[in-house]
C-alpha cells in the first residue's frame, strides 16, 4: 500500500476541513431559512389574528349600531302613529321634528319614555297634539305649560324667554320643559304621584303619596287625571 506524502497529506486535510466549513456554512444558512420562515409565518399568524379580531369587533360595533337605530325607528314610527290619529293634518317636518325630540327626551330621562310622553302629550293637549292649544287657566302647548313654570324651566335649560306663546307654542320647546318637569316630579313622588303633582300640583301630590293614596285629598280633576294618563300609558306600551 502506497503512503501519501507529505503534500498530498496536506491537500486532503485542507480539502477535509474545506469541504466540512462548507457544510457548516450550509447547515448554518439552511437554519437561518428555516428560522426566518417560522418568525415571517408566526409574524403573519400574529397579524392574522389582530385582523380577525378588529374585523370581529367592527361587525360587533356595526351591529350594535344597527339595532340602536332600529329601536329608535320603532319609536319614531310609534310616535308618528299616534301623532297622526290625532293631527293627521300637521307637516310632515313638524311631525318629525315632534318624534325626535320626545324620542331624545326618552333618552335623556331615565324614568320616561316614549309611551309615558305620549299619554301625557294626548291627554293635556286634550287629545289634538296641536302645538298652540292653550287652556281656559292659561296652560300652553303640546304638554299644558303654565307660563311661570316655563319661564323657571327655560332658565334651567338656557332658553331665552321672550314670551309664552313663543317658547311654548314651540313643540319642541314645550316637549323639552315639560319632560323635564315631568321627569323631576316622578323622580320625587313616583309615576302616579308625579303625573298629580303636574297636574294639581306638588302639595296636593305629596299629601297624597304620604296618606297612601288616600281618596279625597287630590283635586277632583286631578283624581280623574291621573288613571286617565295611565290607562293612555298602558294602551301605547301595548302598541307594536
């Protein structure tokens, strides 16, 4: 057997180490592939997800949005309802402007809503929701506002006062003061009491709450009132 010399020695270790630092090399990049693709496929999984759940939470939002305005539109077509058995003649832009605002009143108050604005509206205006309506006792508008309450309420809500006949034989206006005193009376006498004390007003009504509802003590149009509005109440809250 022939011994290689010492040349061709050297040749073969160089040639060895050579060929195994190009493997290393190899395997090195191959590695460096294989890491990049997992980080650029994990970093697309990540980004895939993000997307997934912002697009998860736009549809929720959206749908969110979709029902609220869908409750409104069931209210506003309730109000448009009843508005027209009554006042079948008013415009159409009034009719509407009247819808928005005791729909945002209903929203505004957390113990009225649209049935119980109604009830009161049909009723005080003596069932013809005509915004100009004035009493024989001097009460003006869709929700029966006596002038002086008006002028108190307006200052409360940052309305200019000129005159009564232009504040509250403004529907929107007059909706706005007297849900709003509407809303202070039941917050402190309840739902009957509080249509009593509008009606008759806050002595009378707070007699009557601290005697239990006893008969007798409310003013006789007052006591008639009150059931009259409620049973106007009950039949919108059962209105589809």
């Amino acid at each position: 057997m022939m011994k290689q010399s010492k040349r061709e020695k050297e040749i073969s270790y160089k040639y060895s180490n050579t060929s195994a630092f190009s493997k290393l090399i190899a395997i090195i990049a191959l590695c460096s592939a294989i890491i990049g693709f997992s980080f650029r496929y994990l970093t697309l999984k990540v980004d895939q997800g993000e997307q997934i759940h912002s697009l998860q939470q736009s549809i929720a939002e959206l749908k969110s949005a979709i029902n609220v305005d869908s409750i409104r539109q069931q209210n506003i077509s309730k109000i448009l309802s009843i508005l027209e058995r009554f006042n079948a003649e008013m415009d159409t832009d009034t009719k509407y402007d009247i819808a928005n605002e005791i729909y945002a009143m209903s929203l505004m108050y957390d113990n009225l809503d649209v049935d119980l604005i109604c009830a009161t509206i049909t009723h005080e205006s003596n069932r013809s929701w005509d915004p100009m309506v004035k009493s024989p006792v001097g009460a003006i508008g869709l929700m029966q506002i006596m002038p002086l309450t008006g002028m108190y309420i307006a200052k409360l809500e940052s309305i200019t006062w000129t005159n009564p006949e232009d504040i509250l034989g403004n529907p929107i206006y007059n909706i706005r003061l007297g849900s709003r005193y509407l809303s202070s009376m039941i917050s402190s006498y309840d739902i009957d009491g509080g249509l009593a004390a509008y009606n008759g007003g806050e002595r009378k009504a707070a007699q009557w709450v601290r005697s239990n509802r006893a008969d007798g003590i409310l003013w006789a149009e007052t006591s008639k009132y009150v059931p009259s509005v409620l049973s106007l109440y009950e039949k919108y809250q059962k209105m589809n």
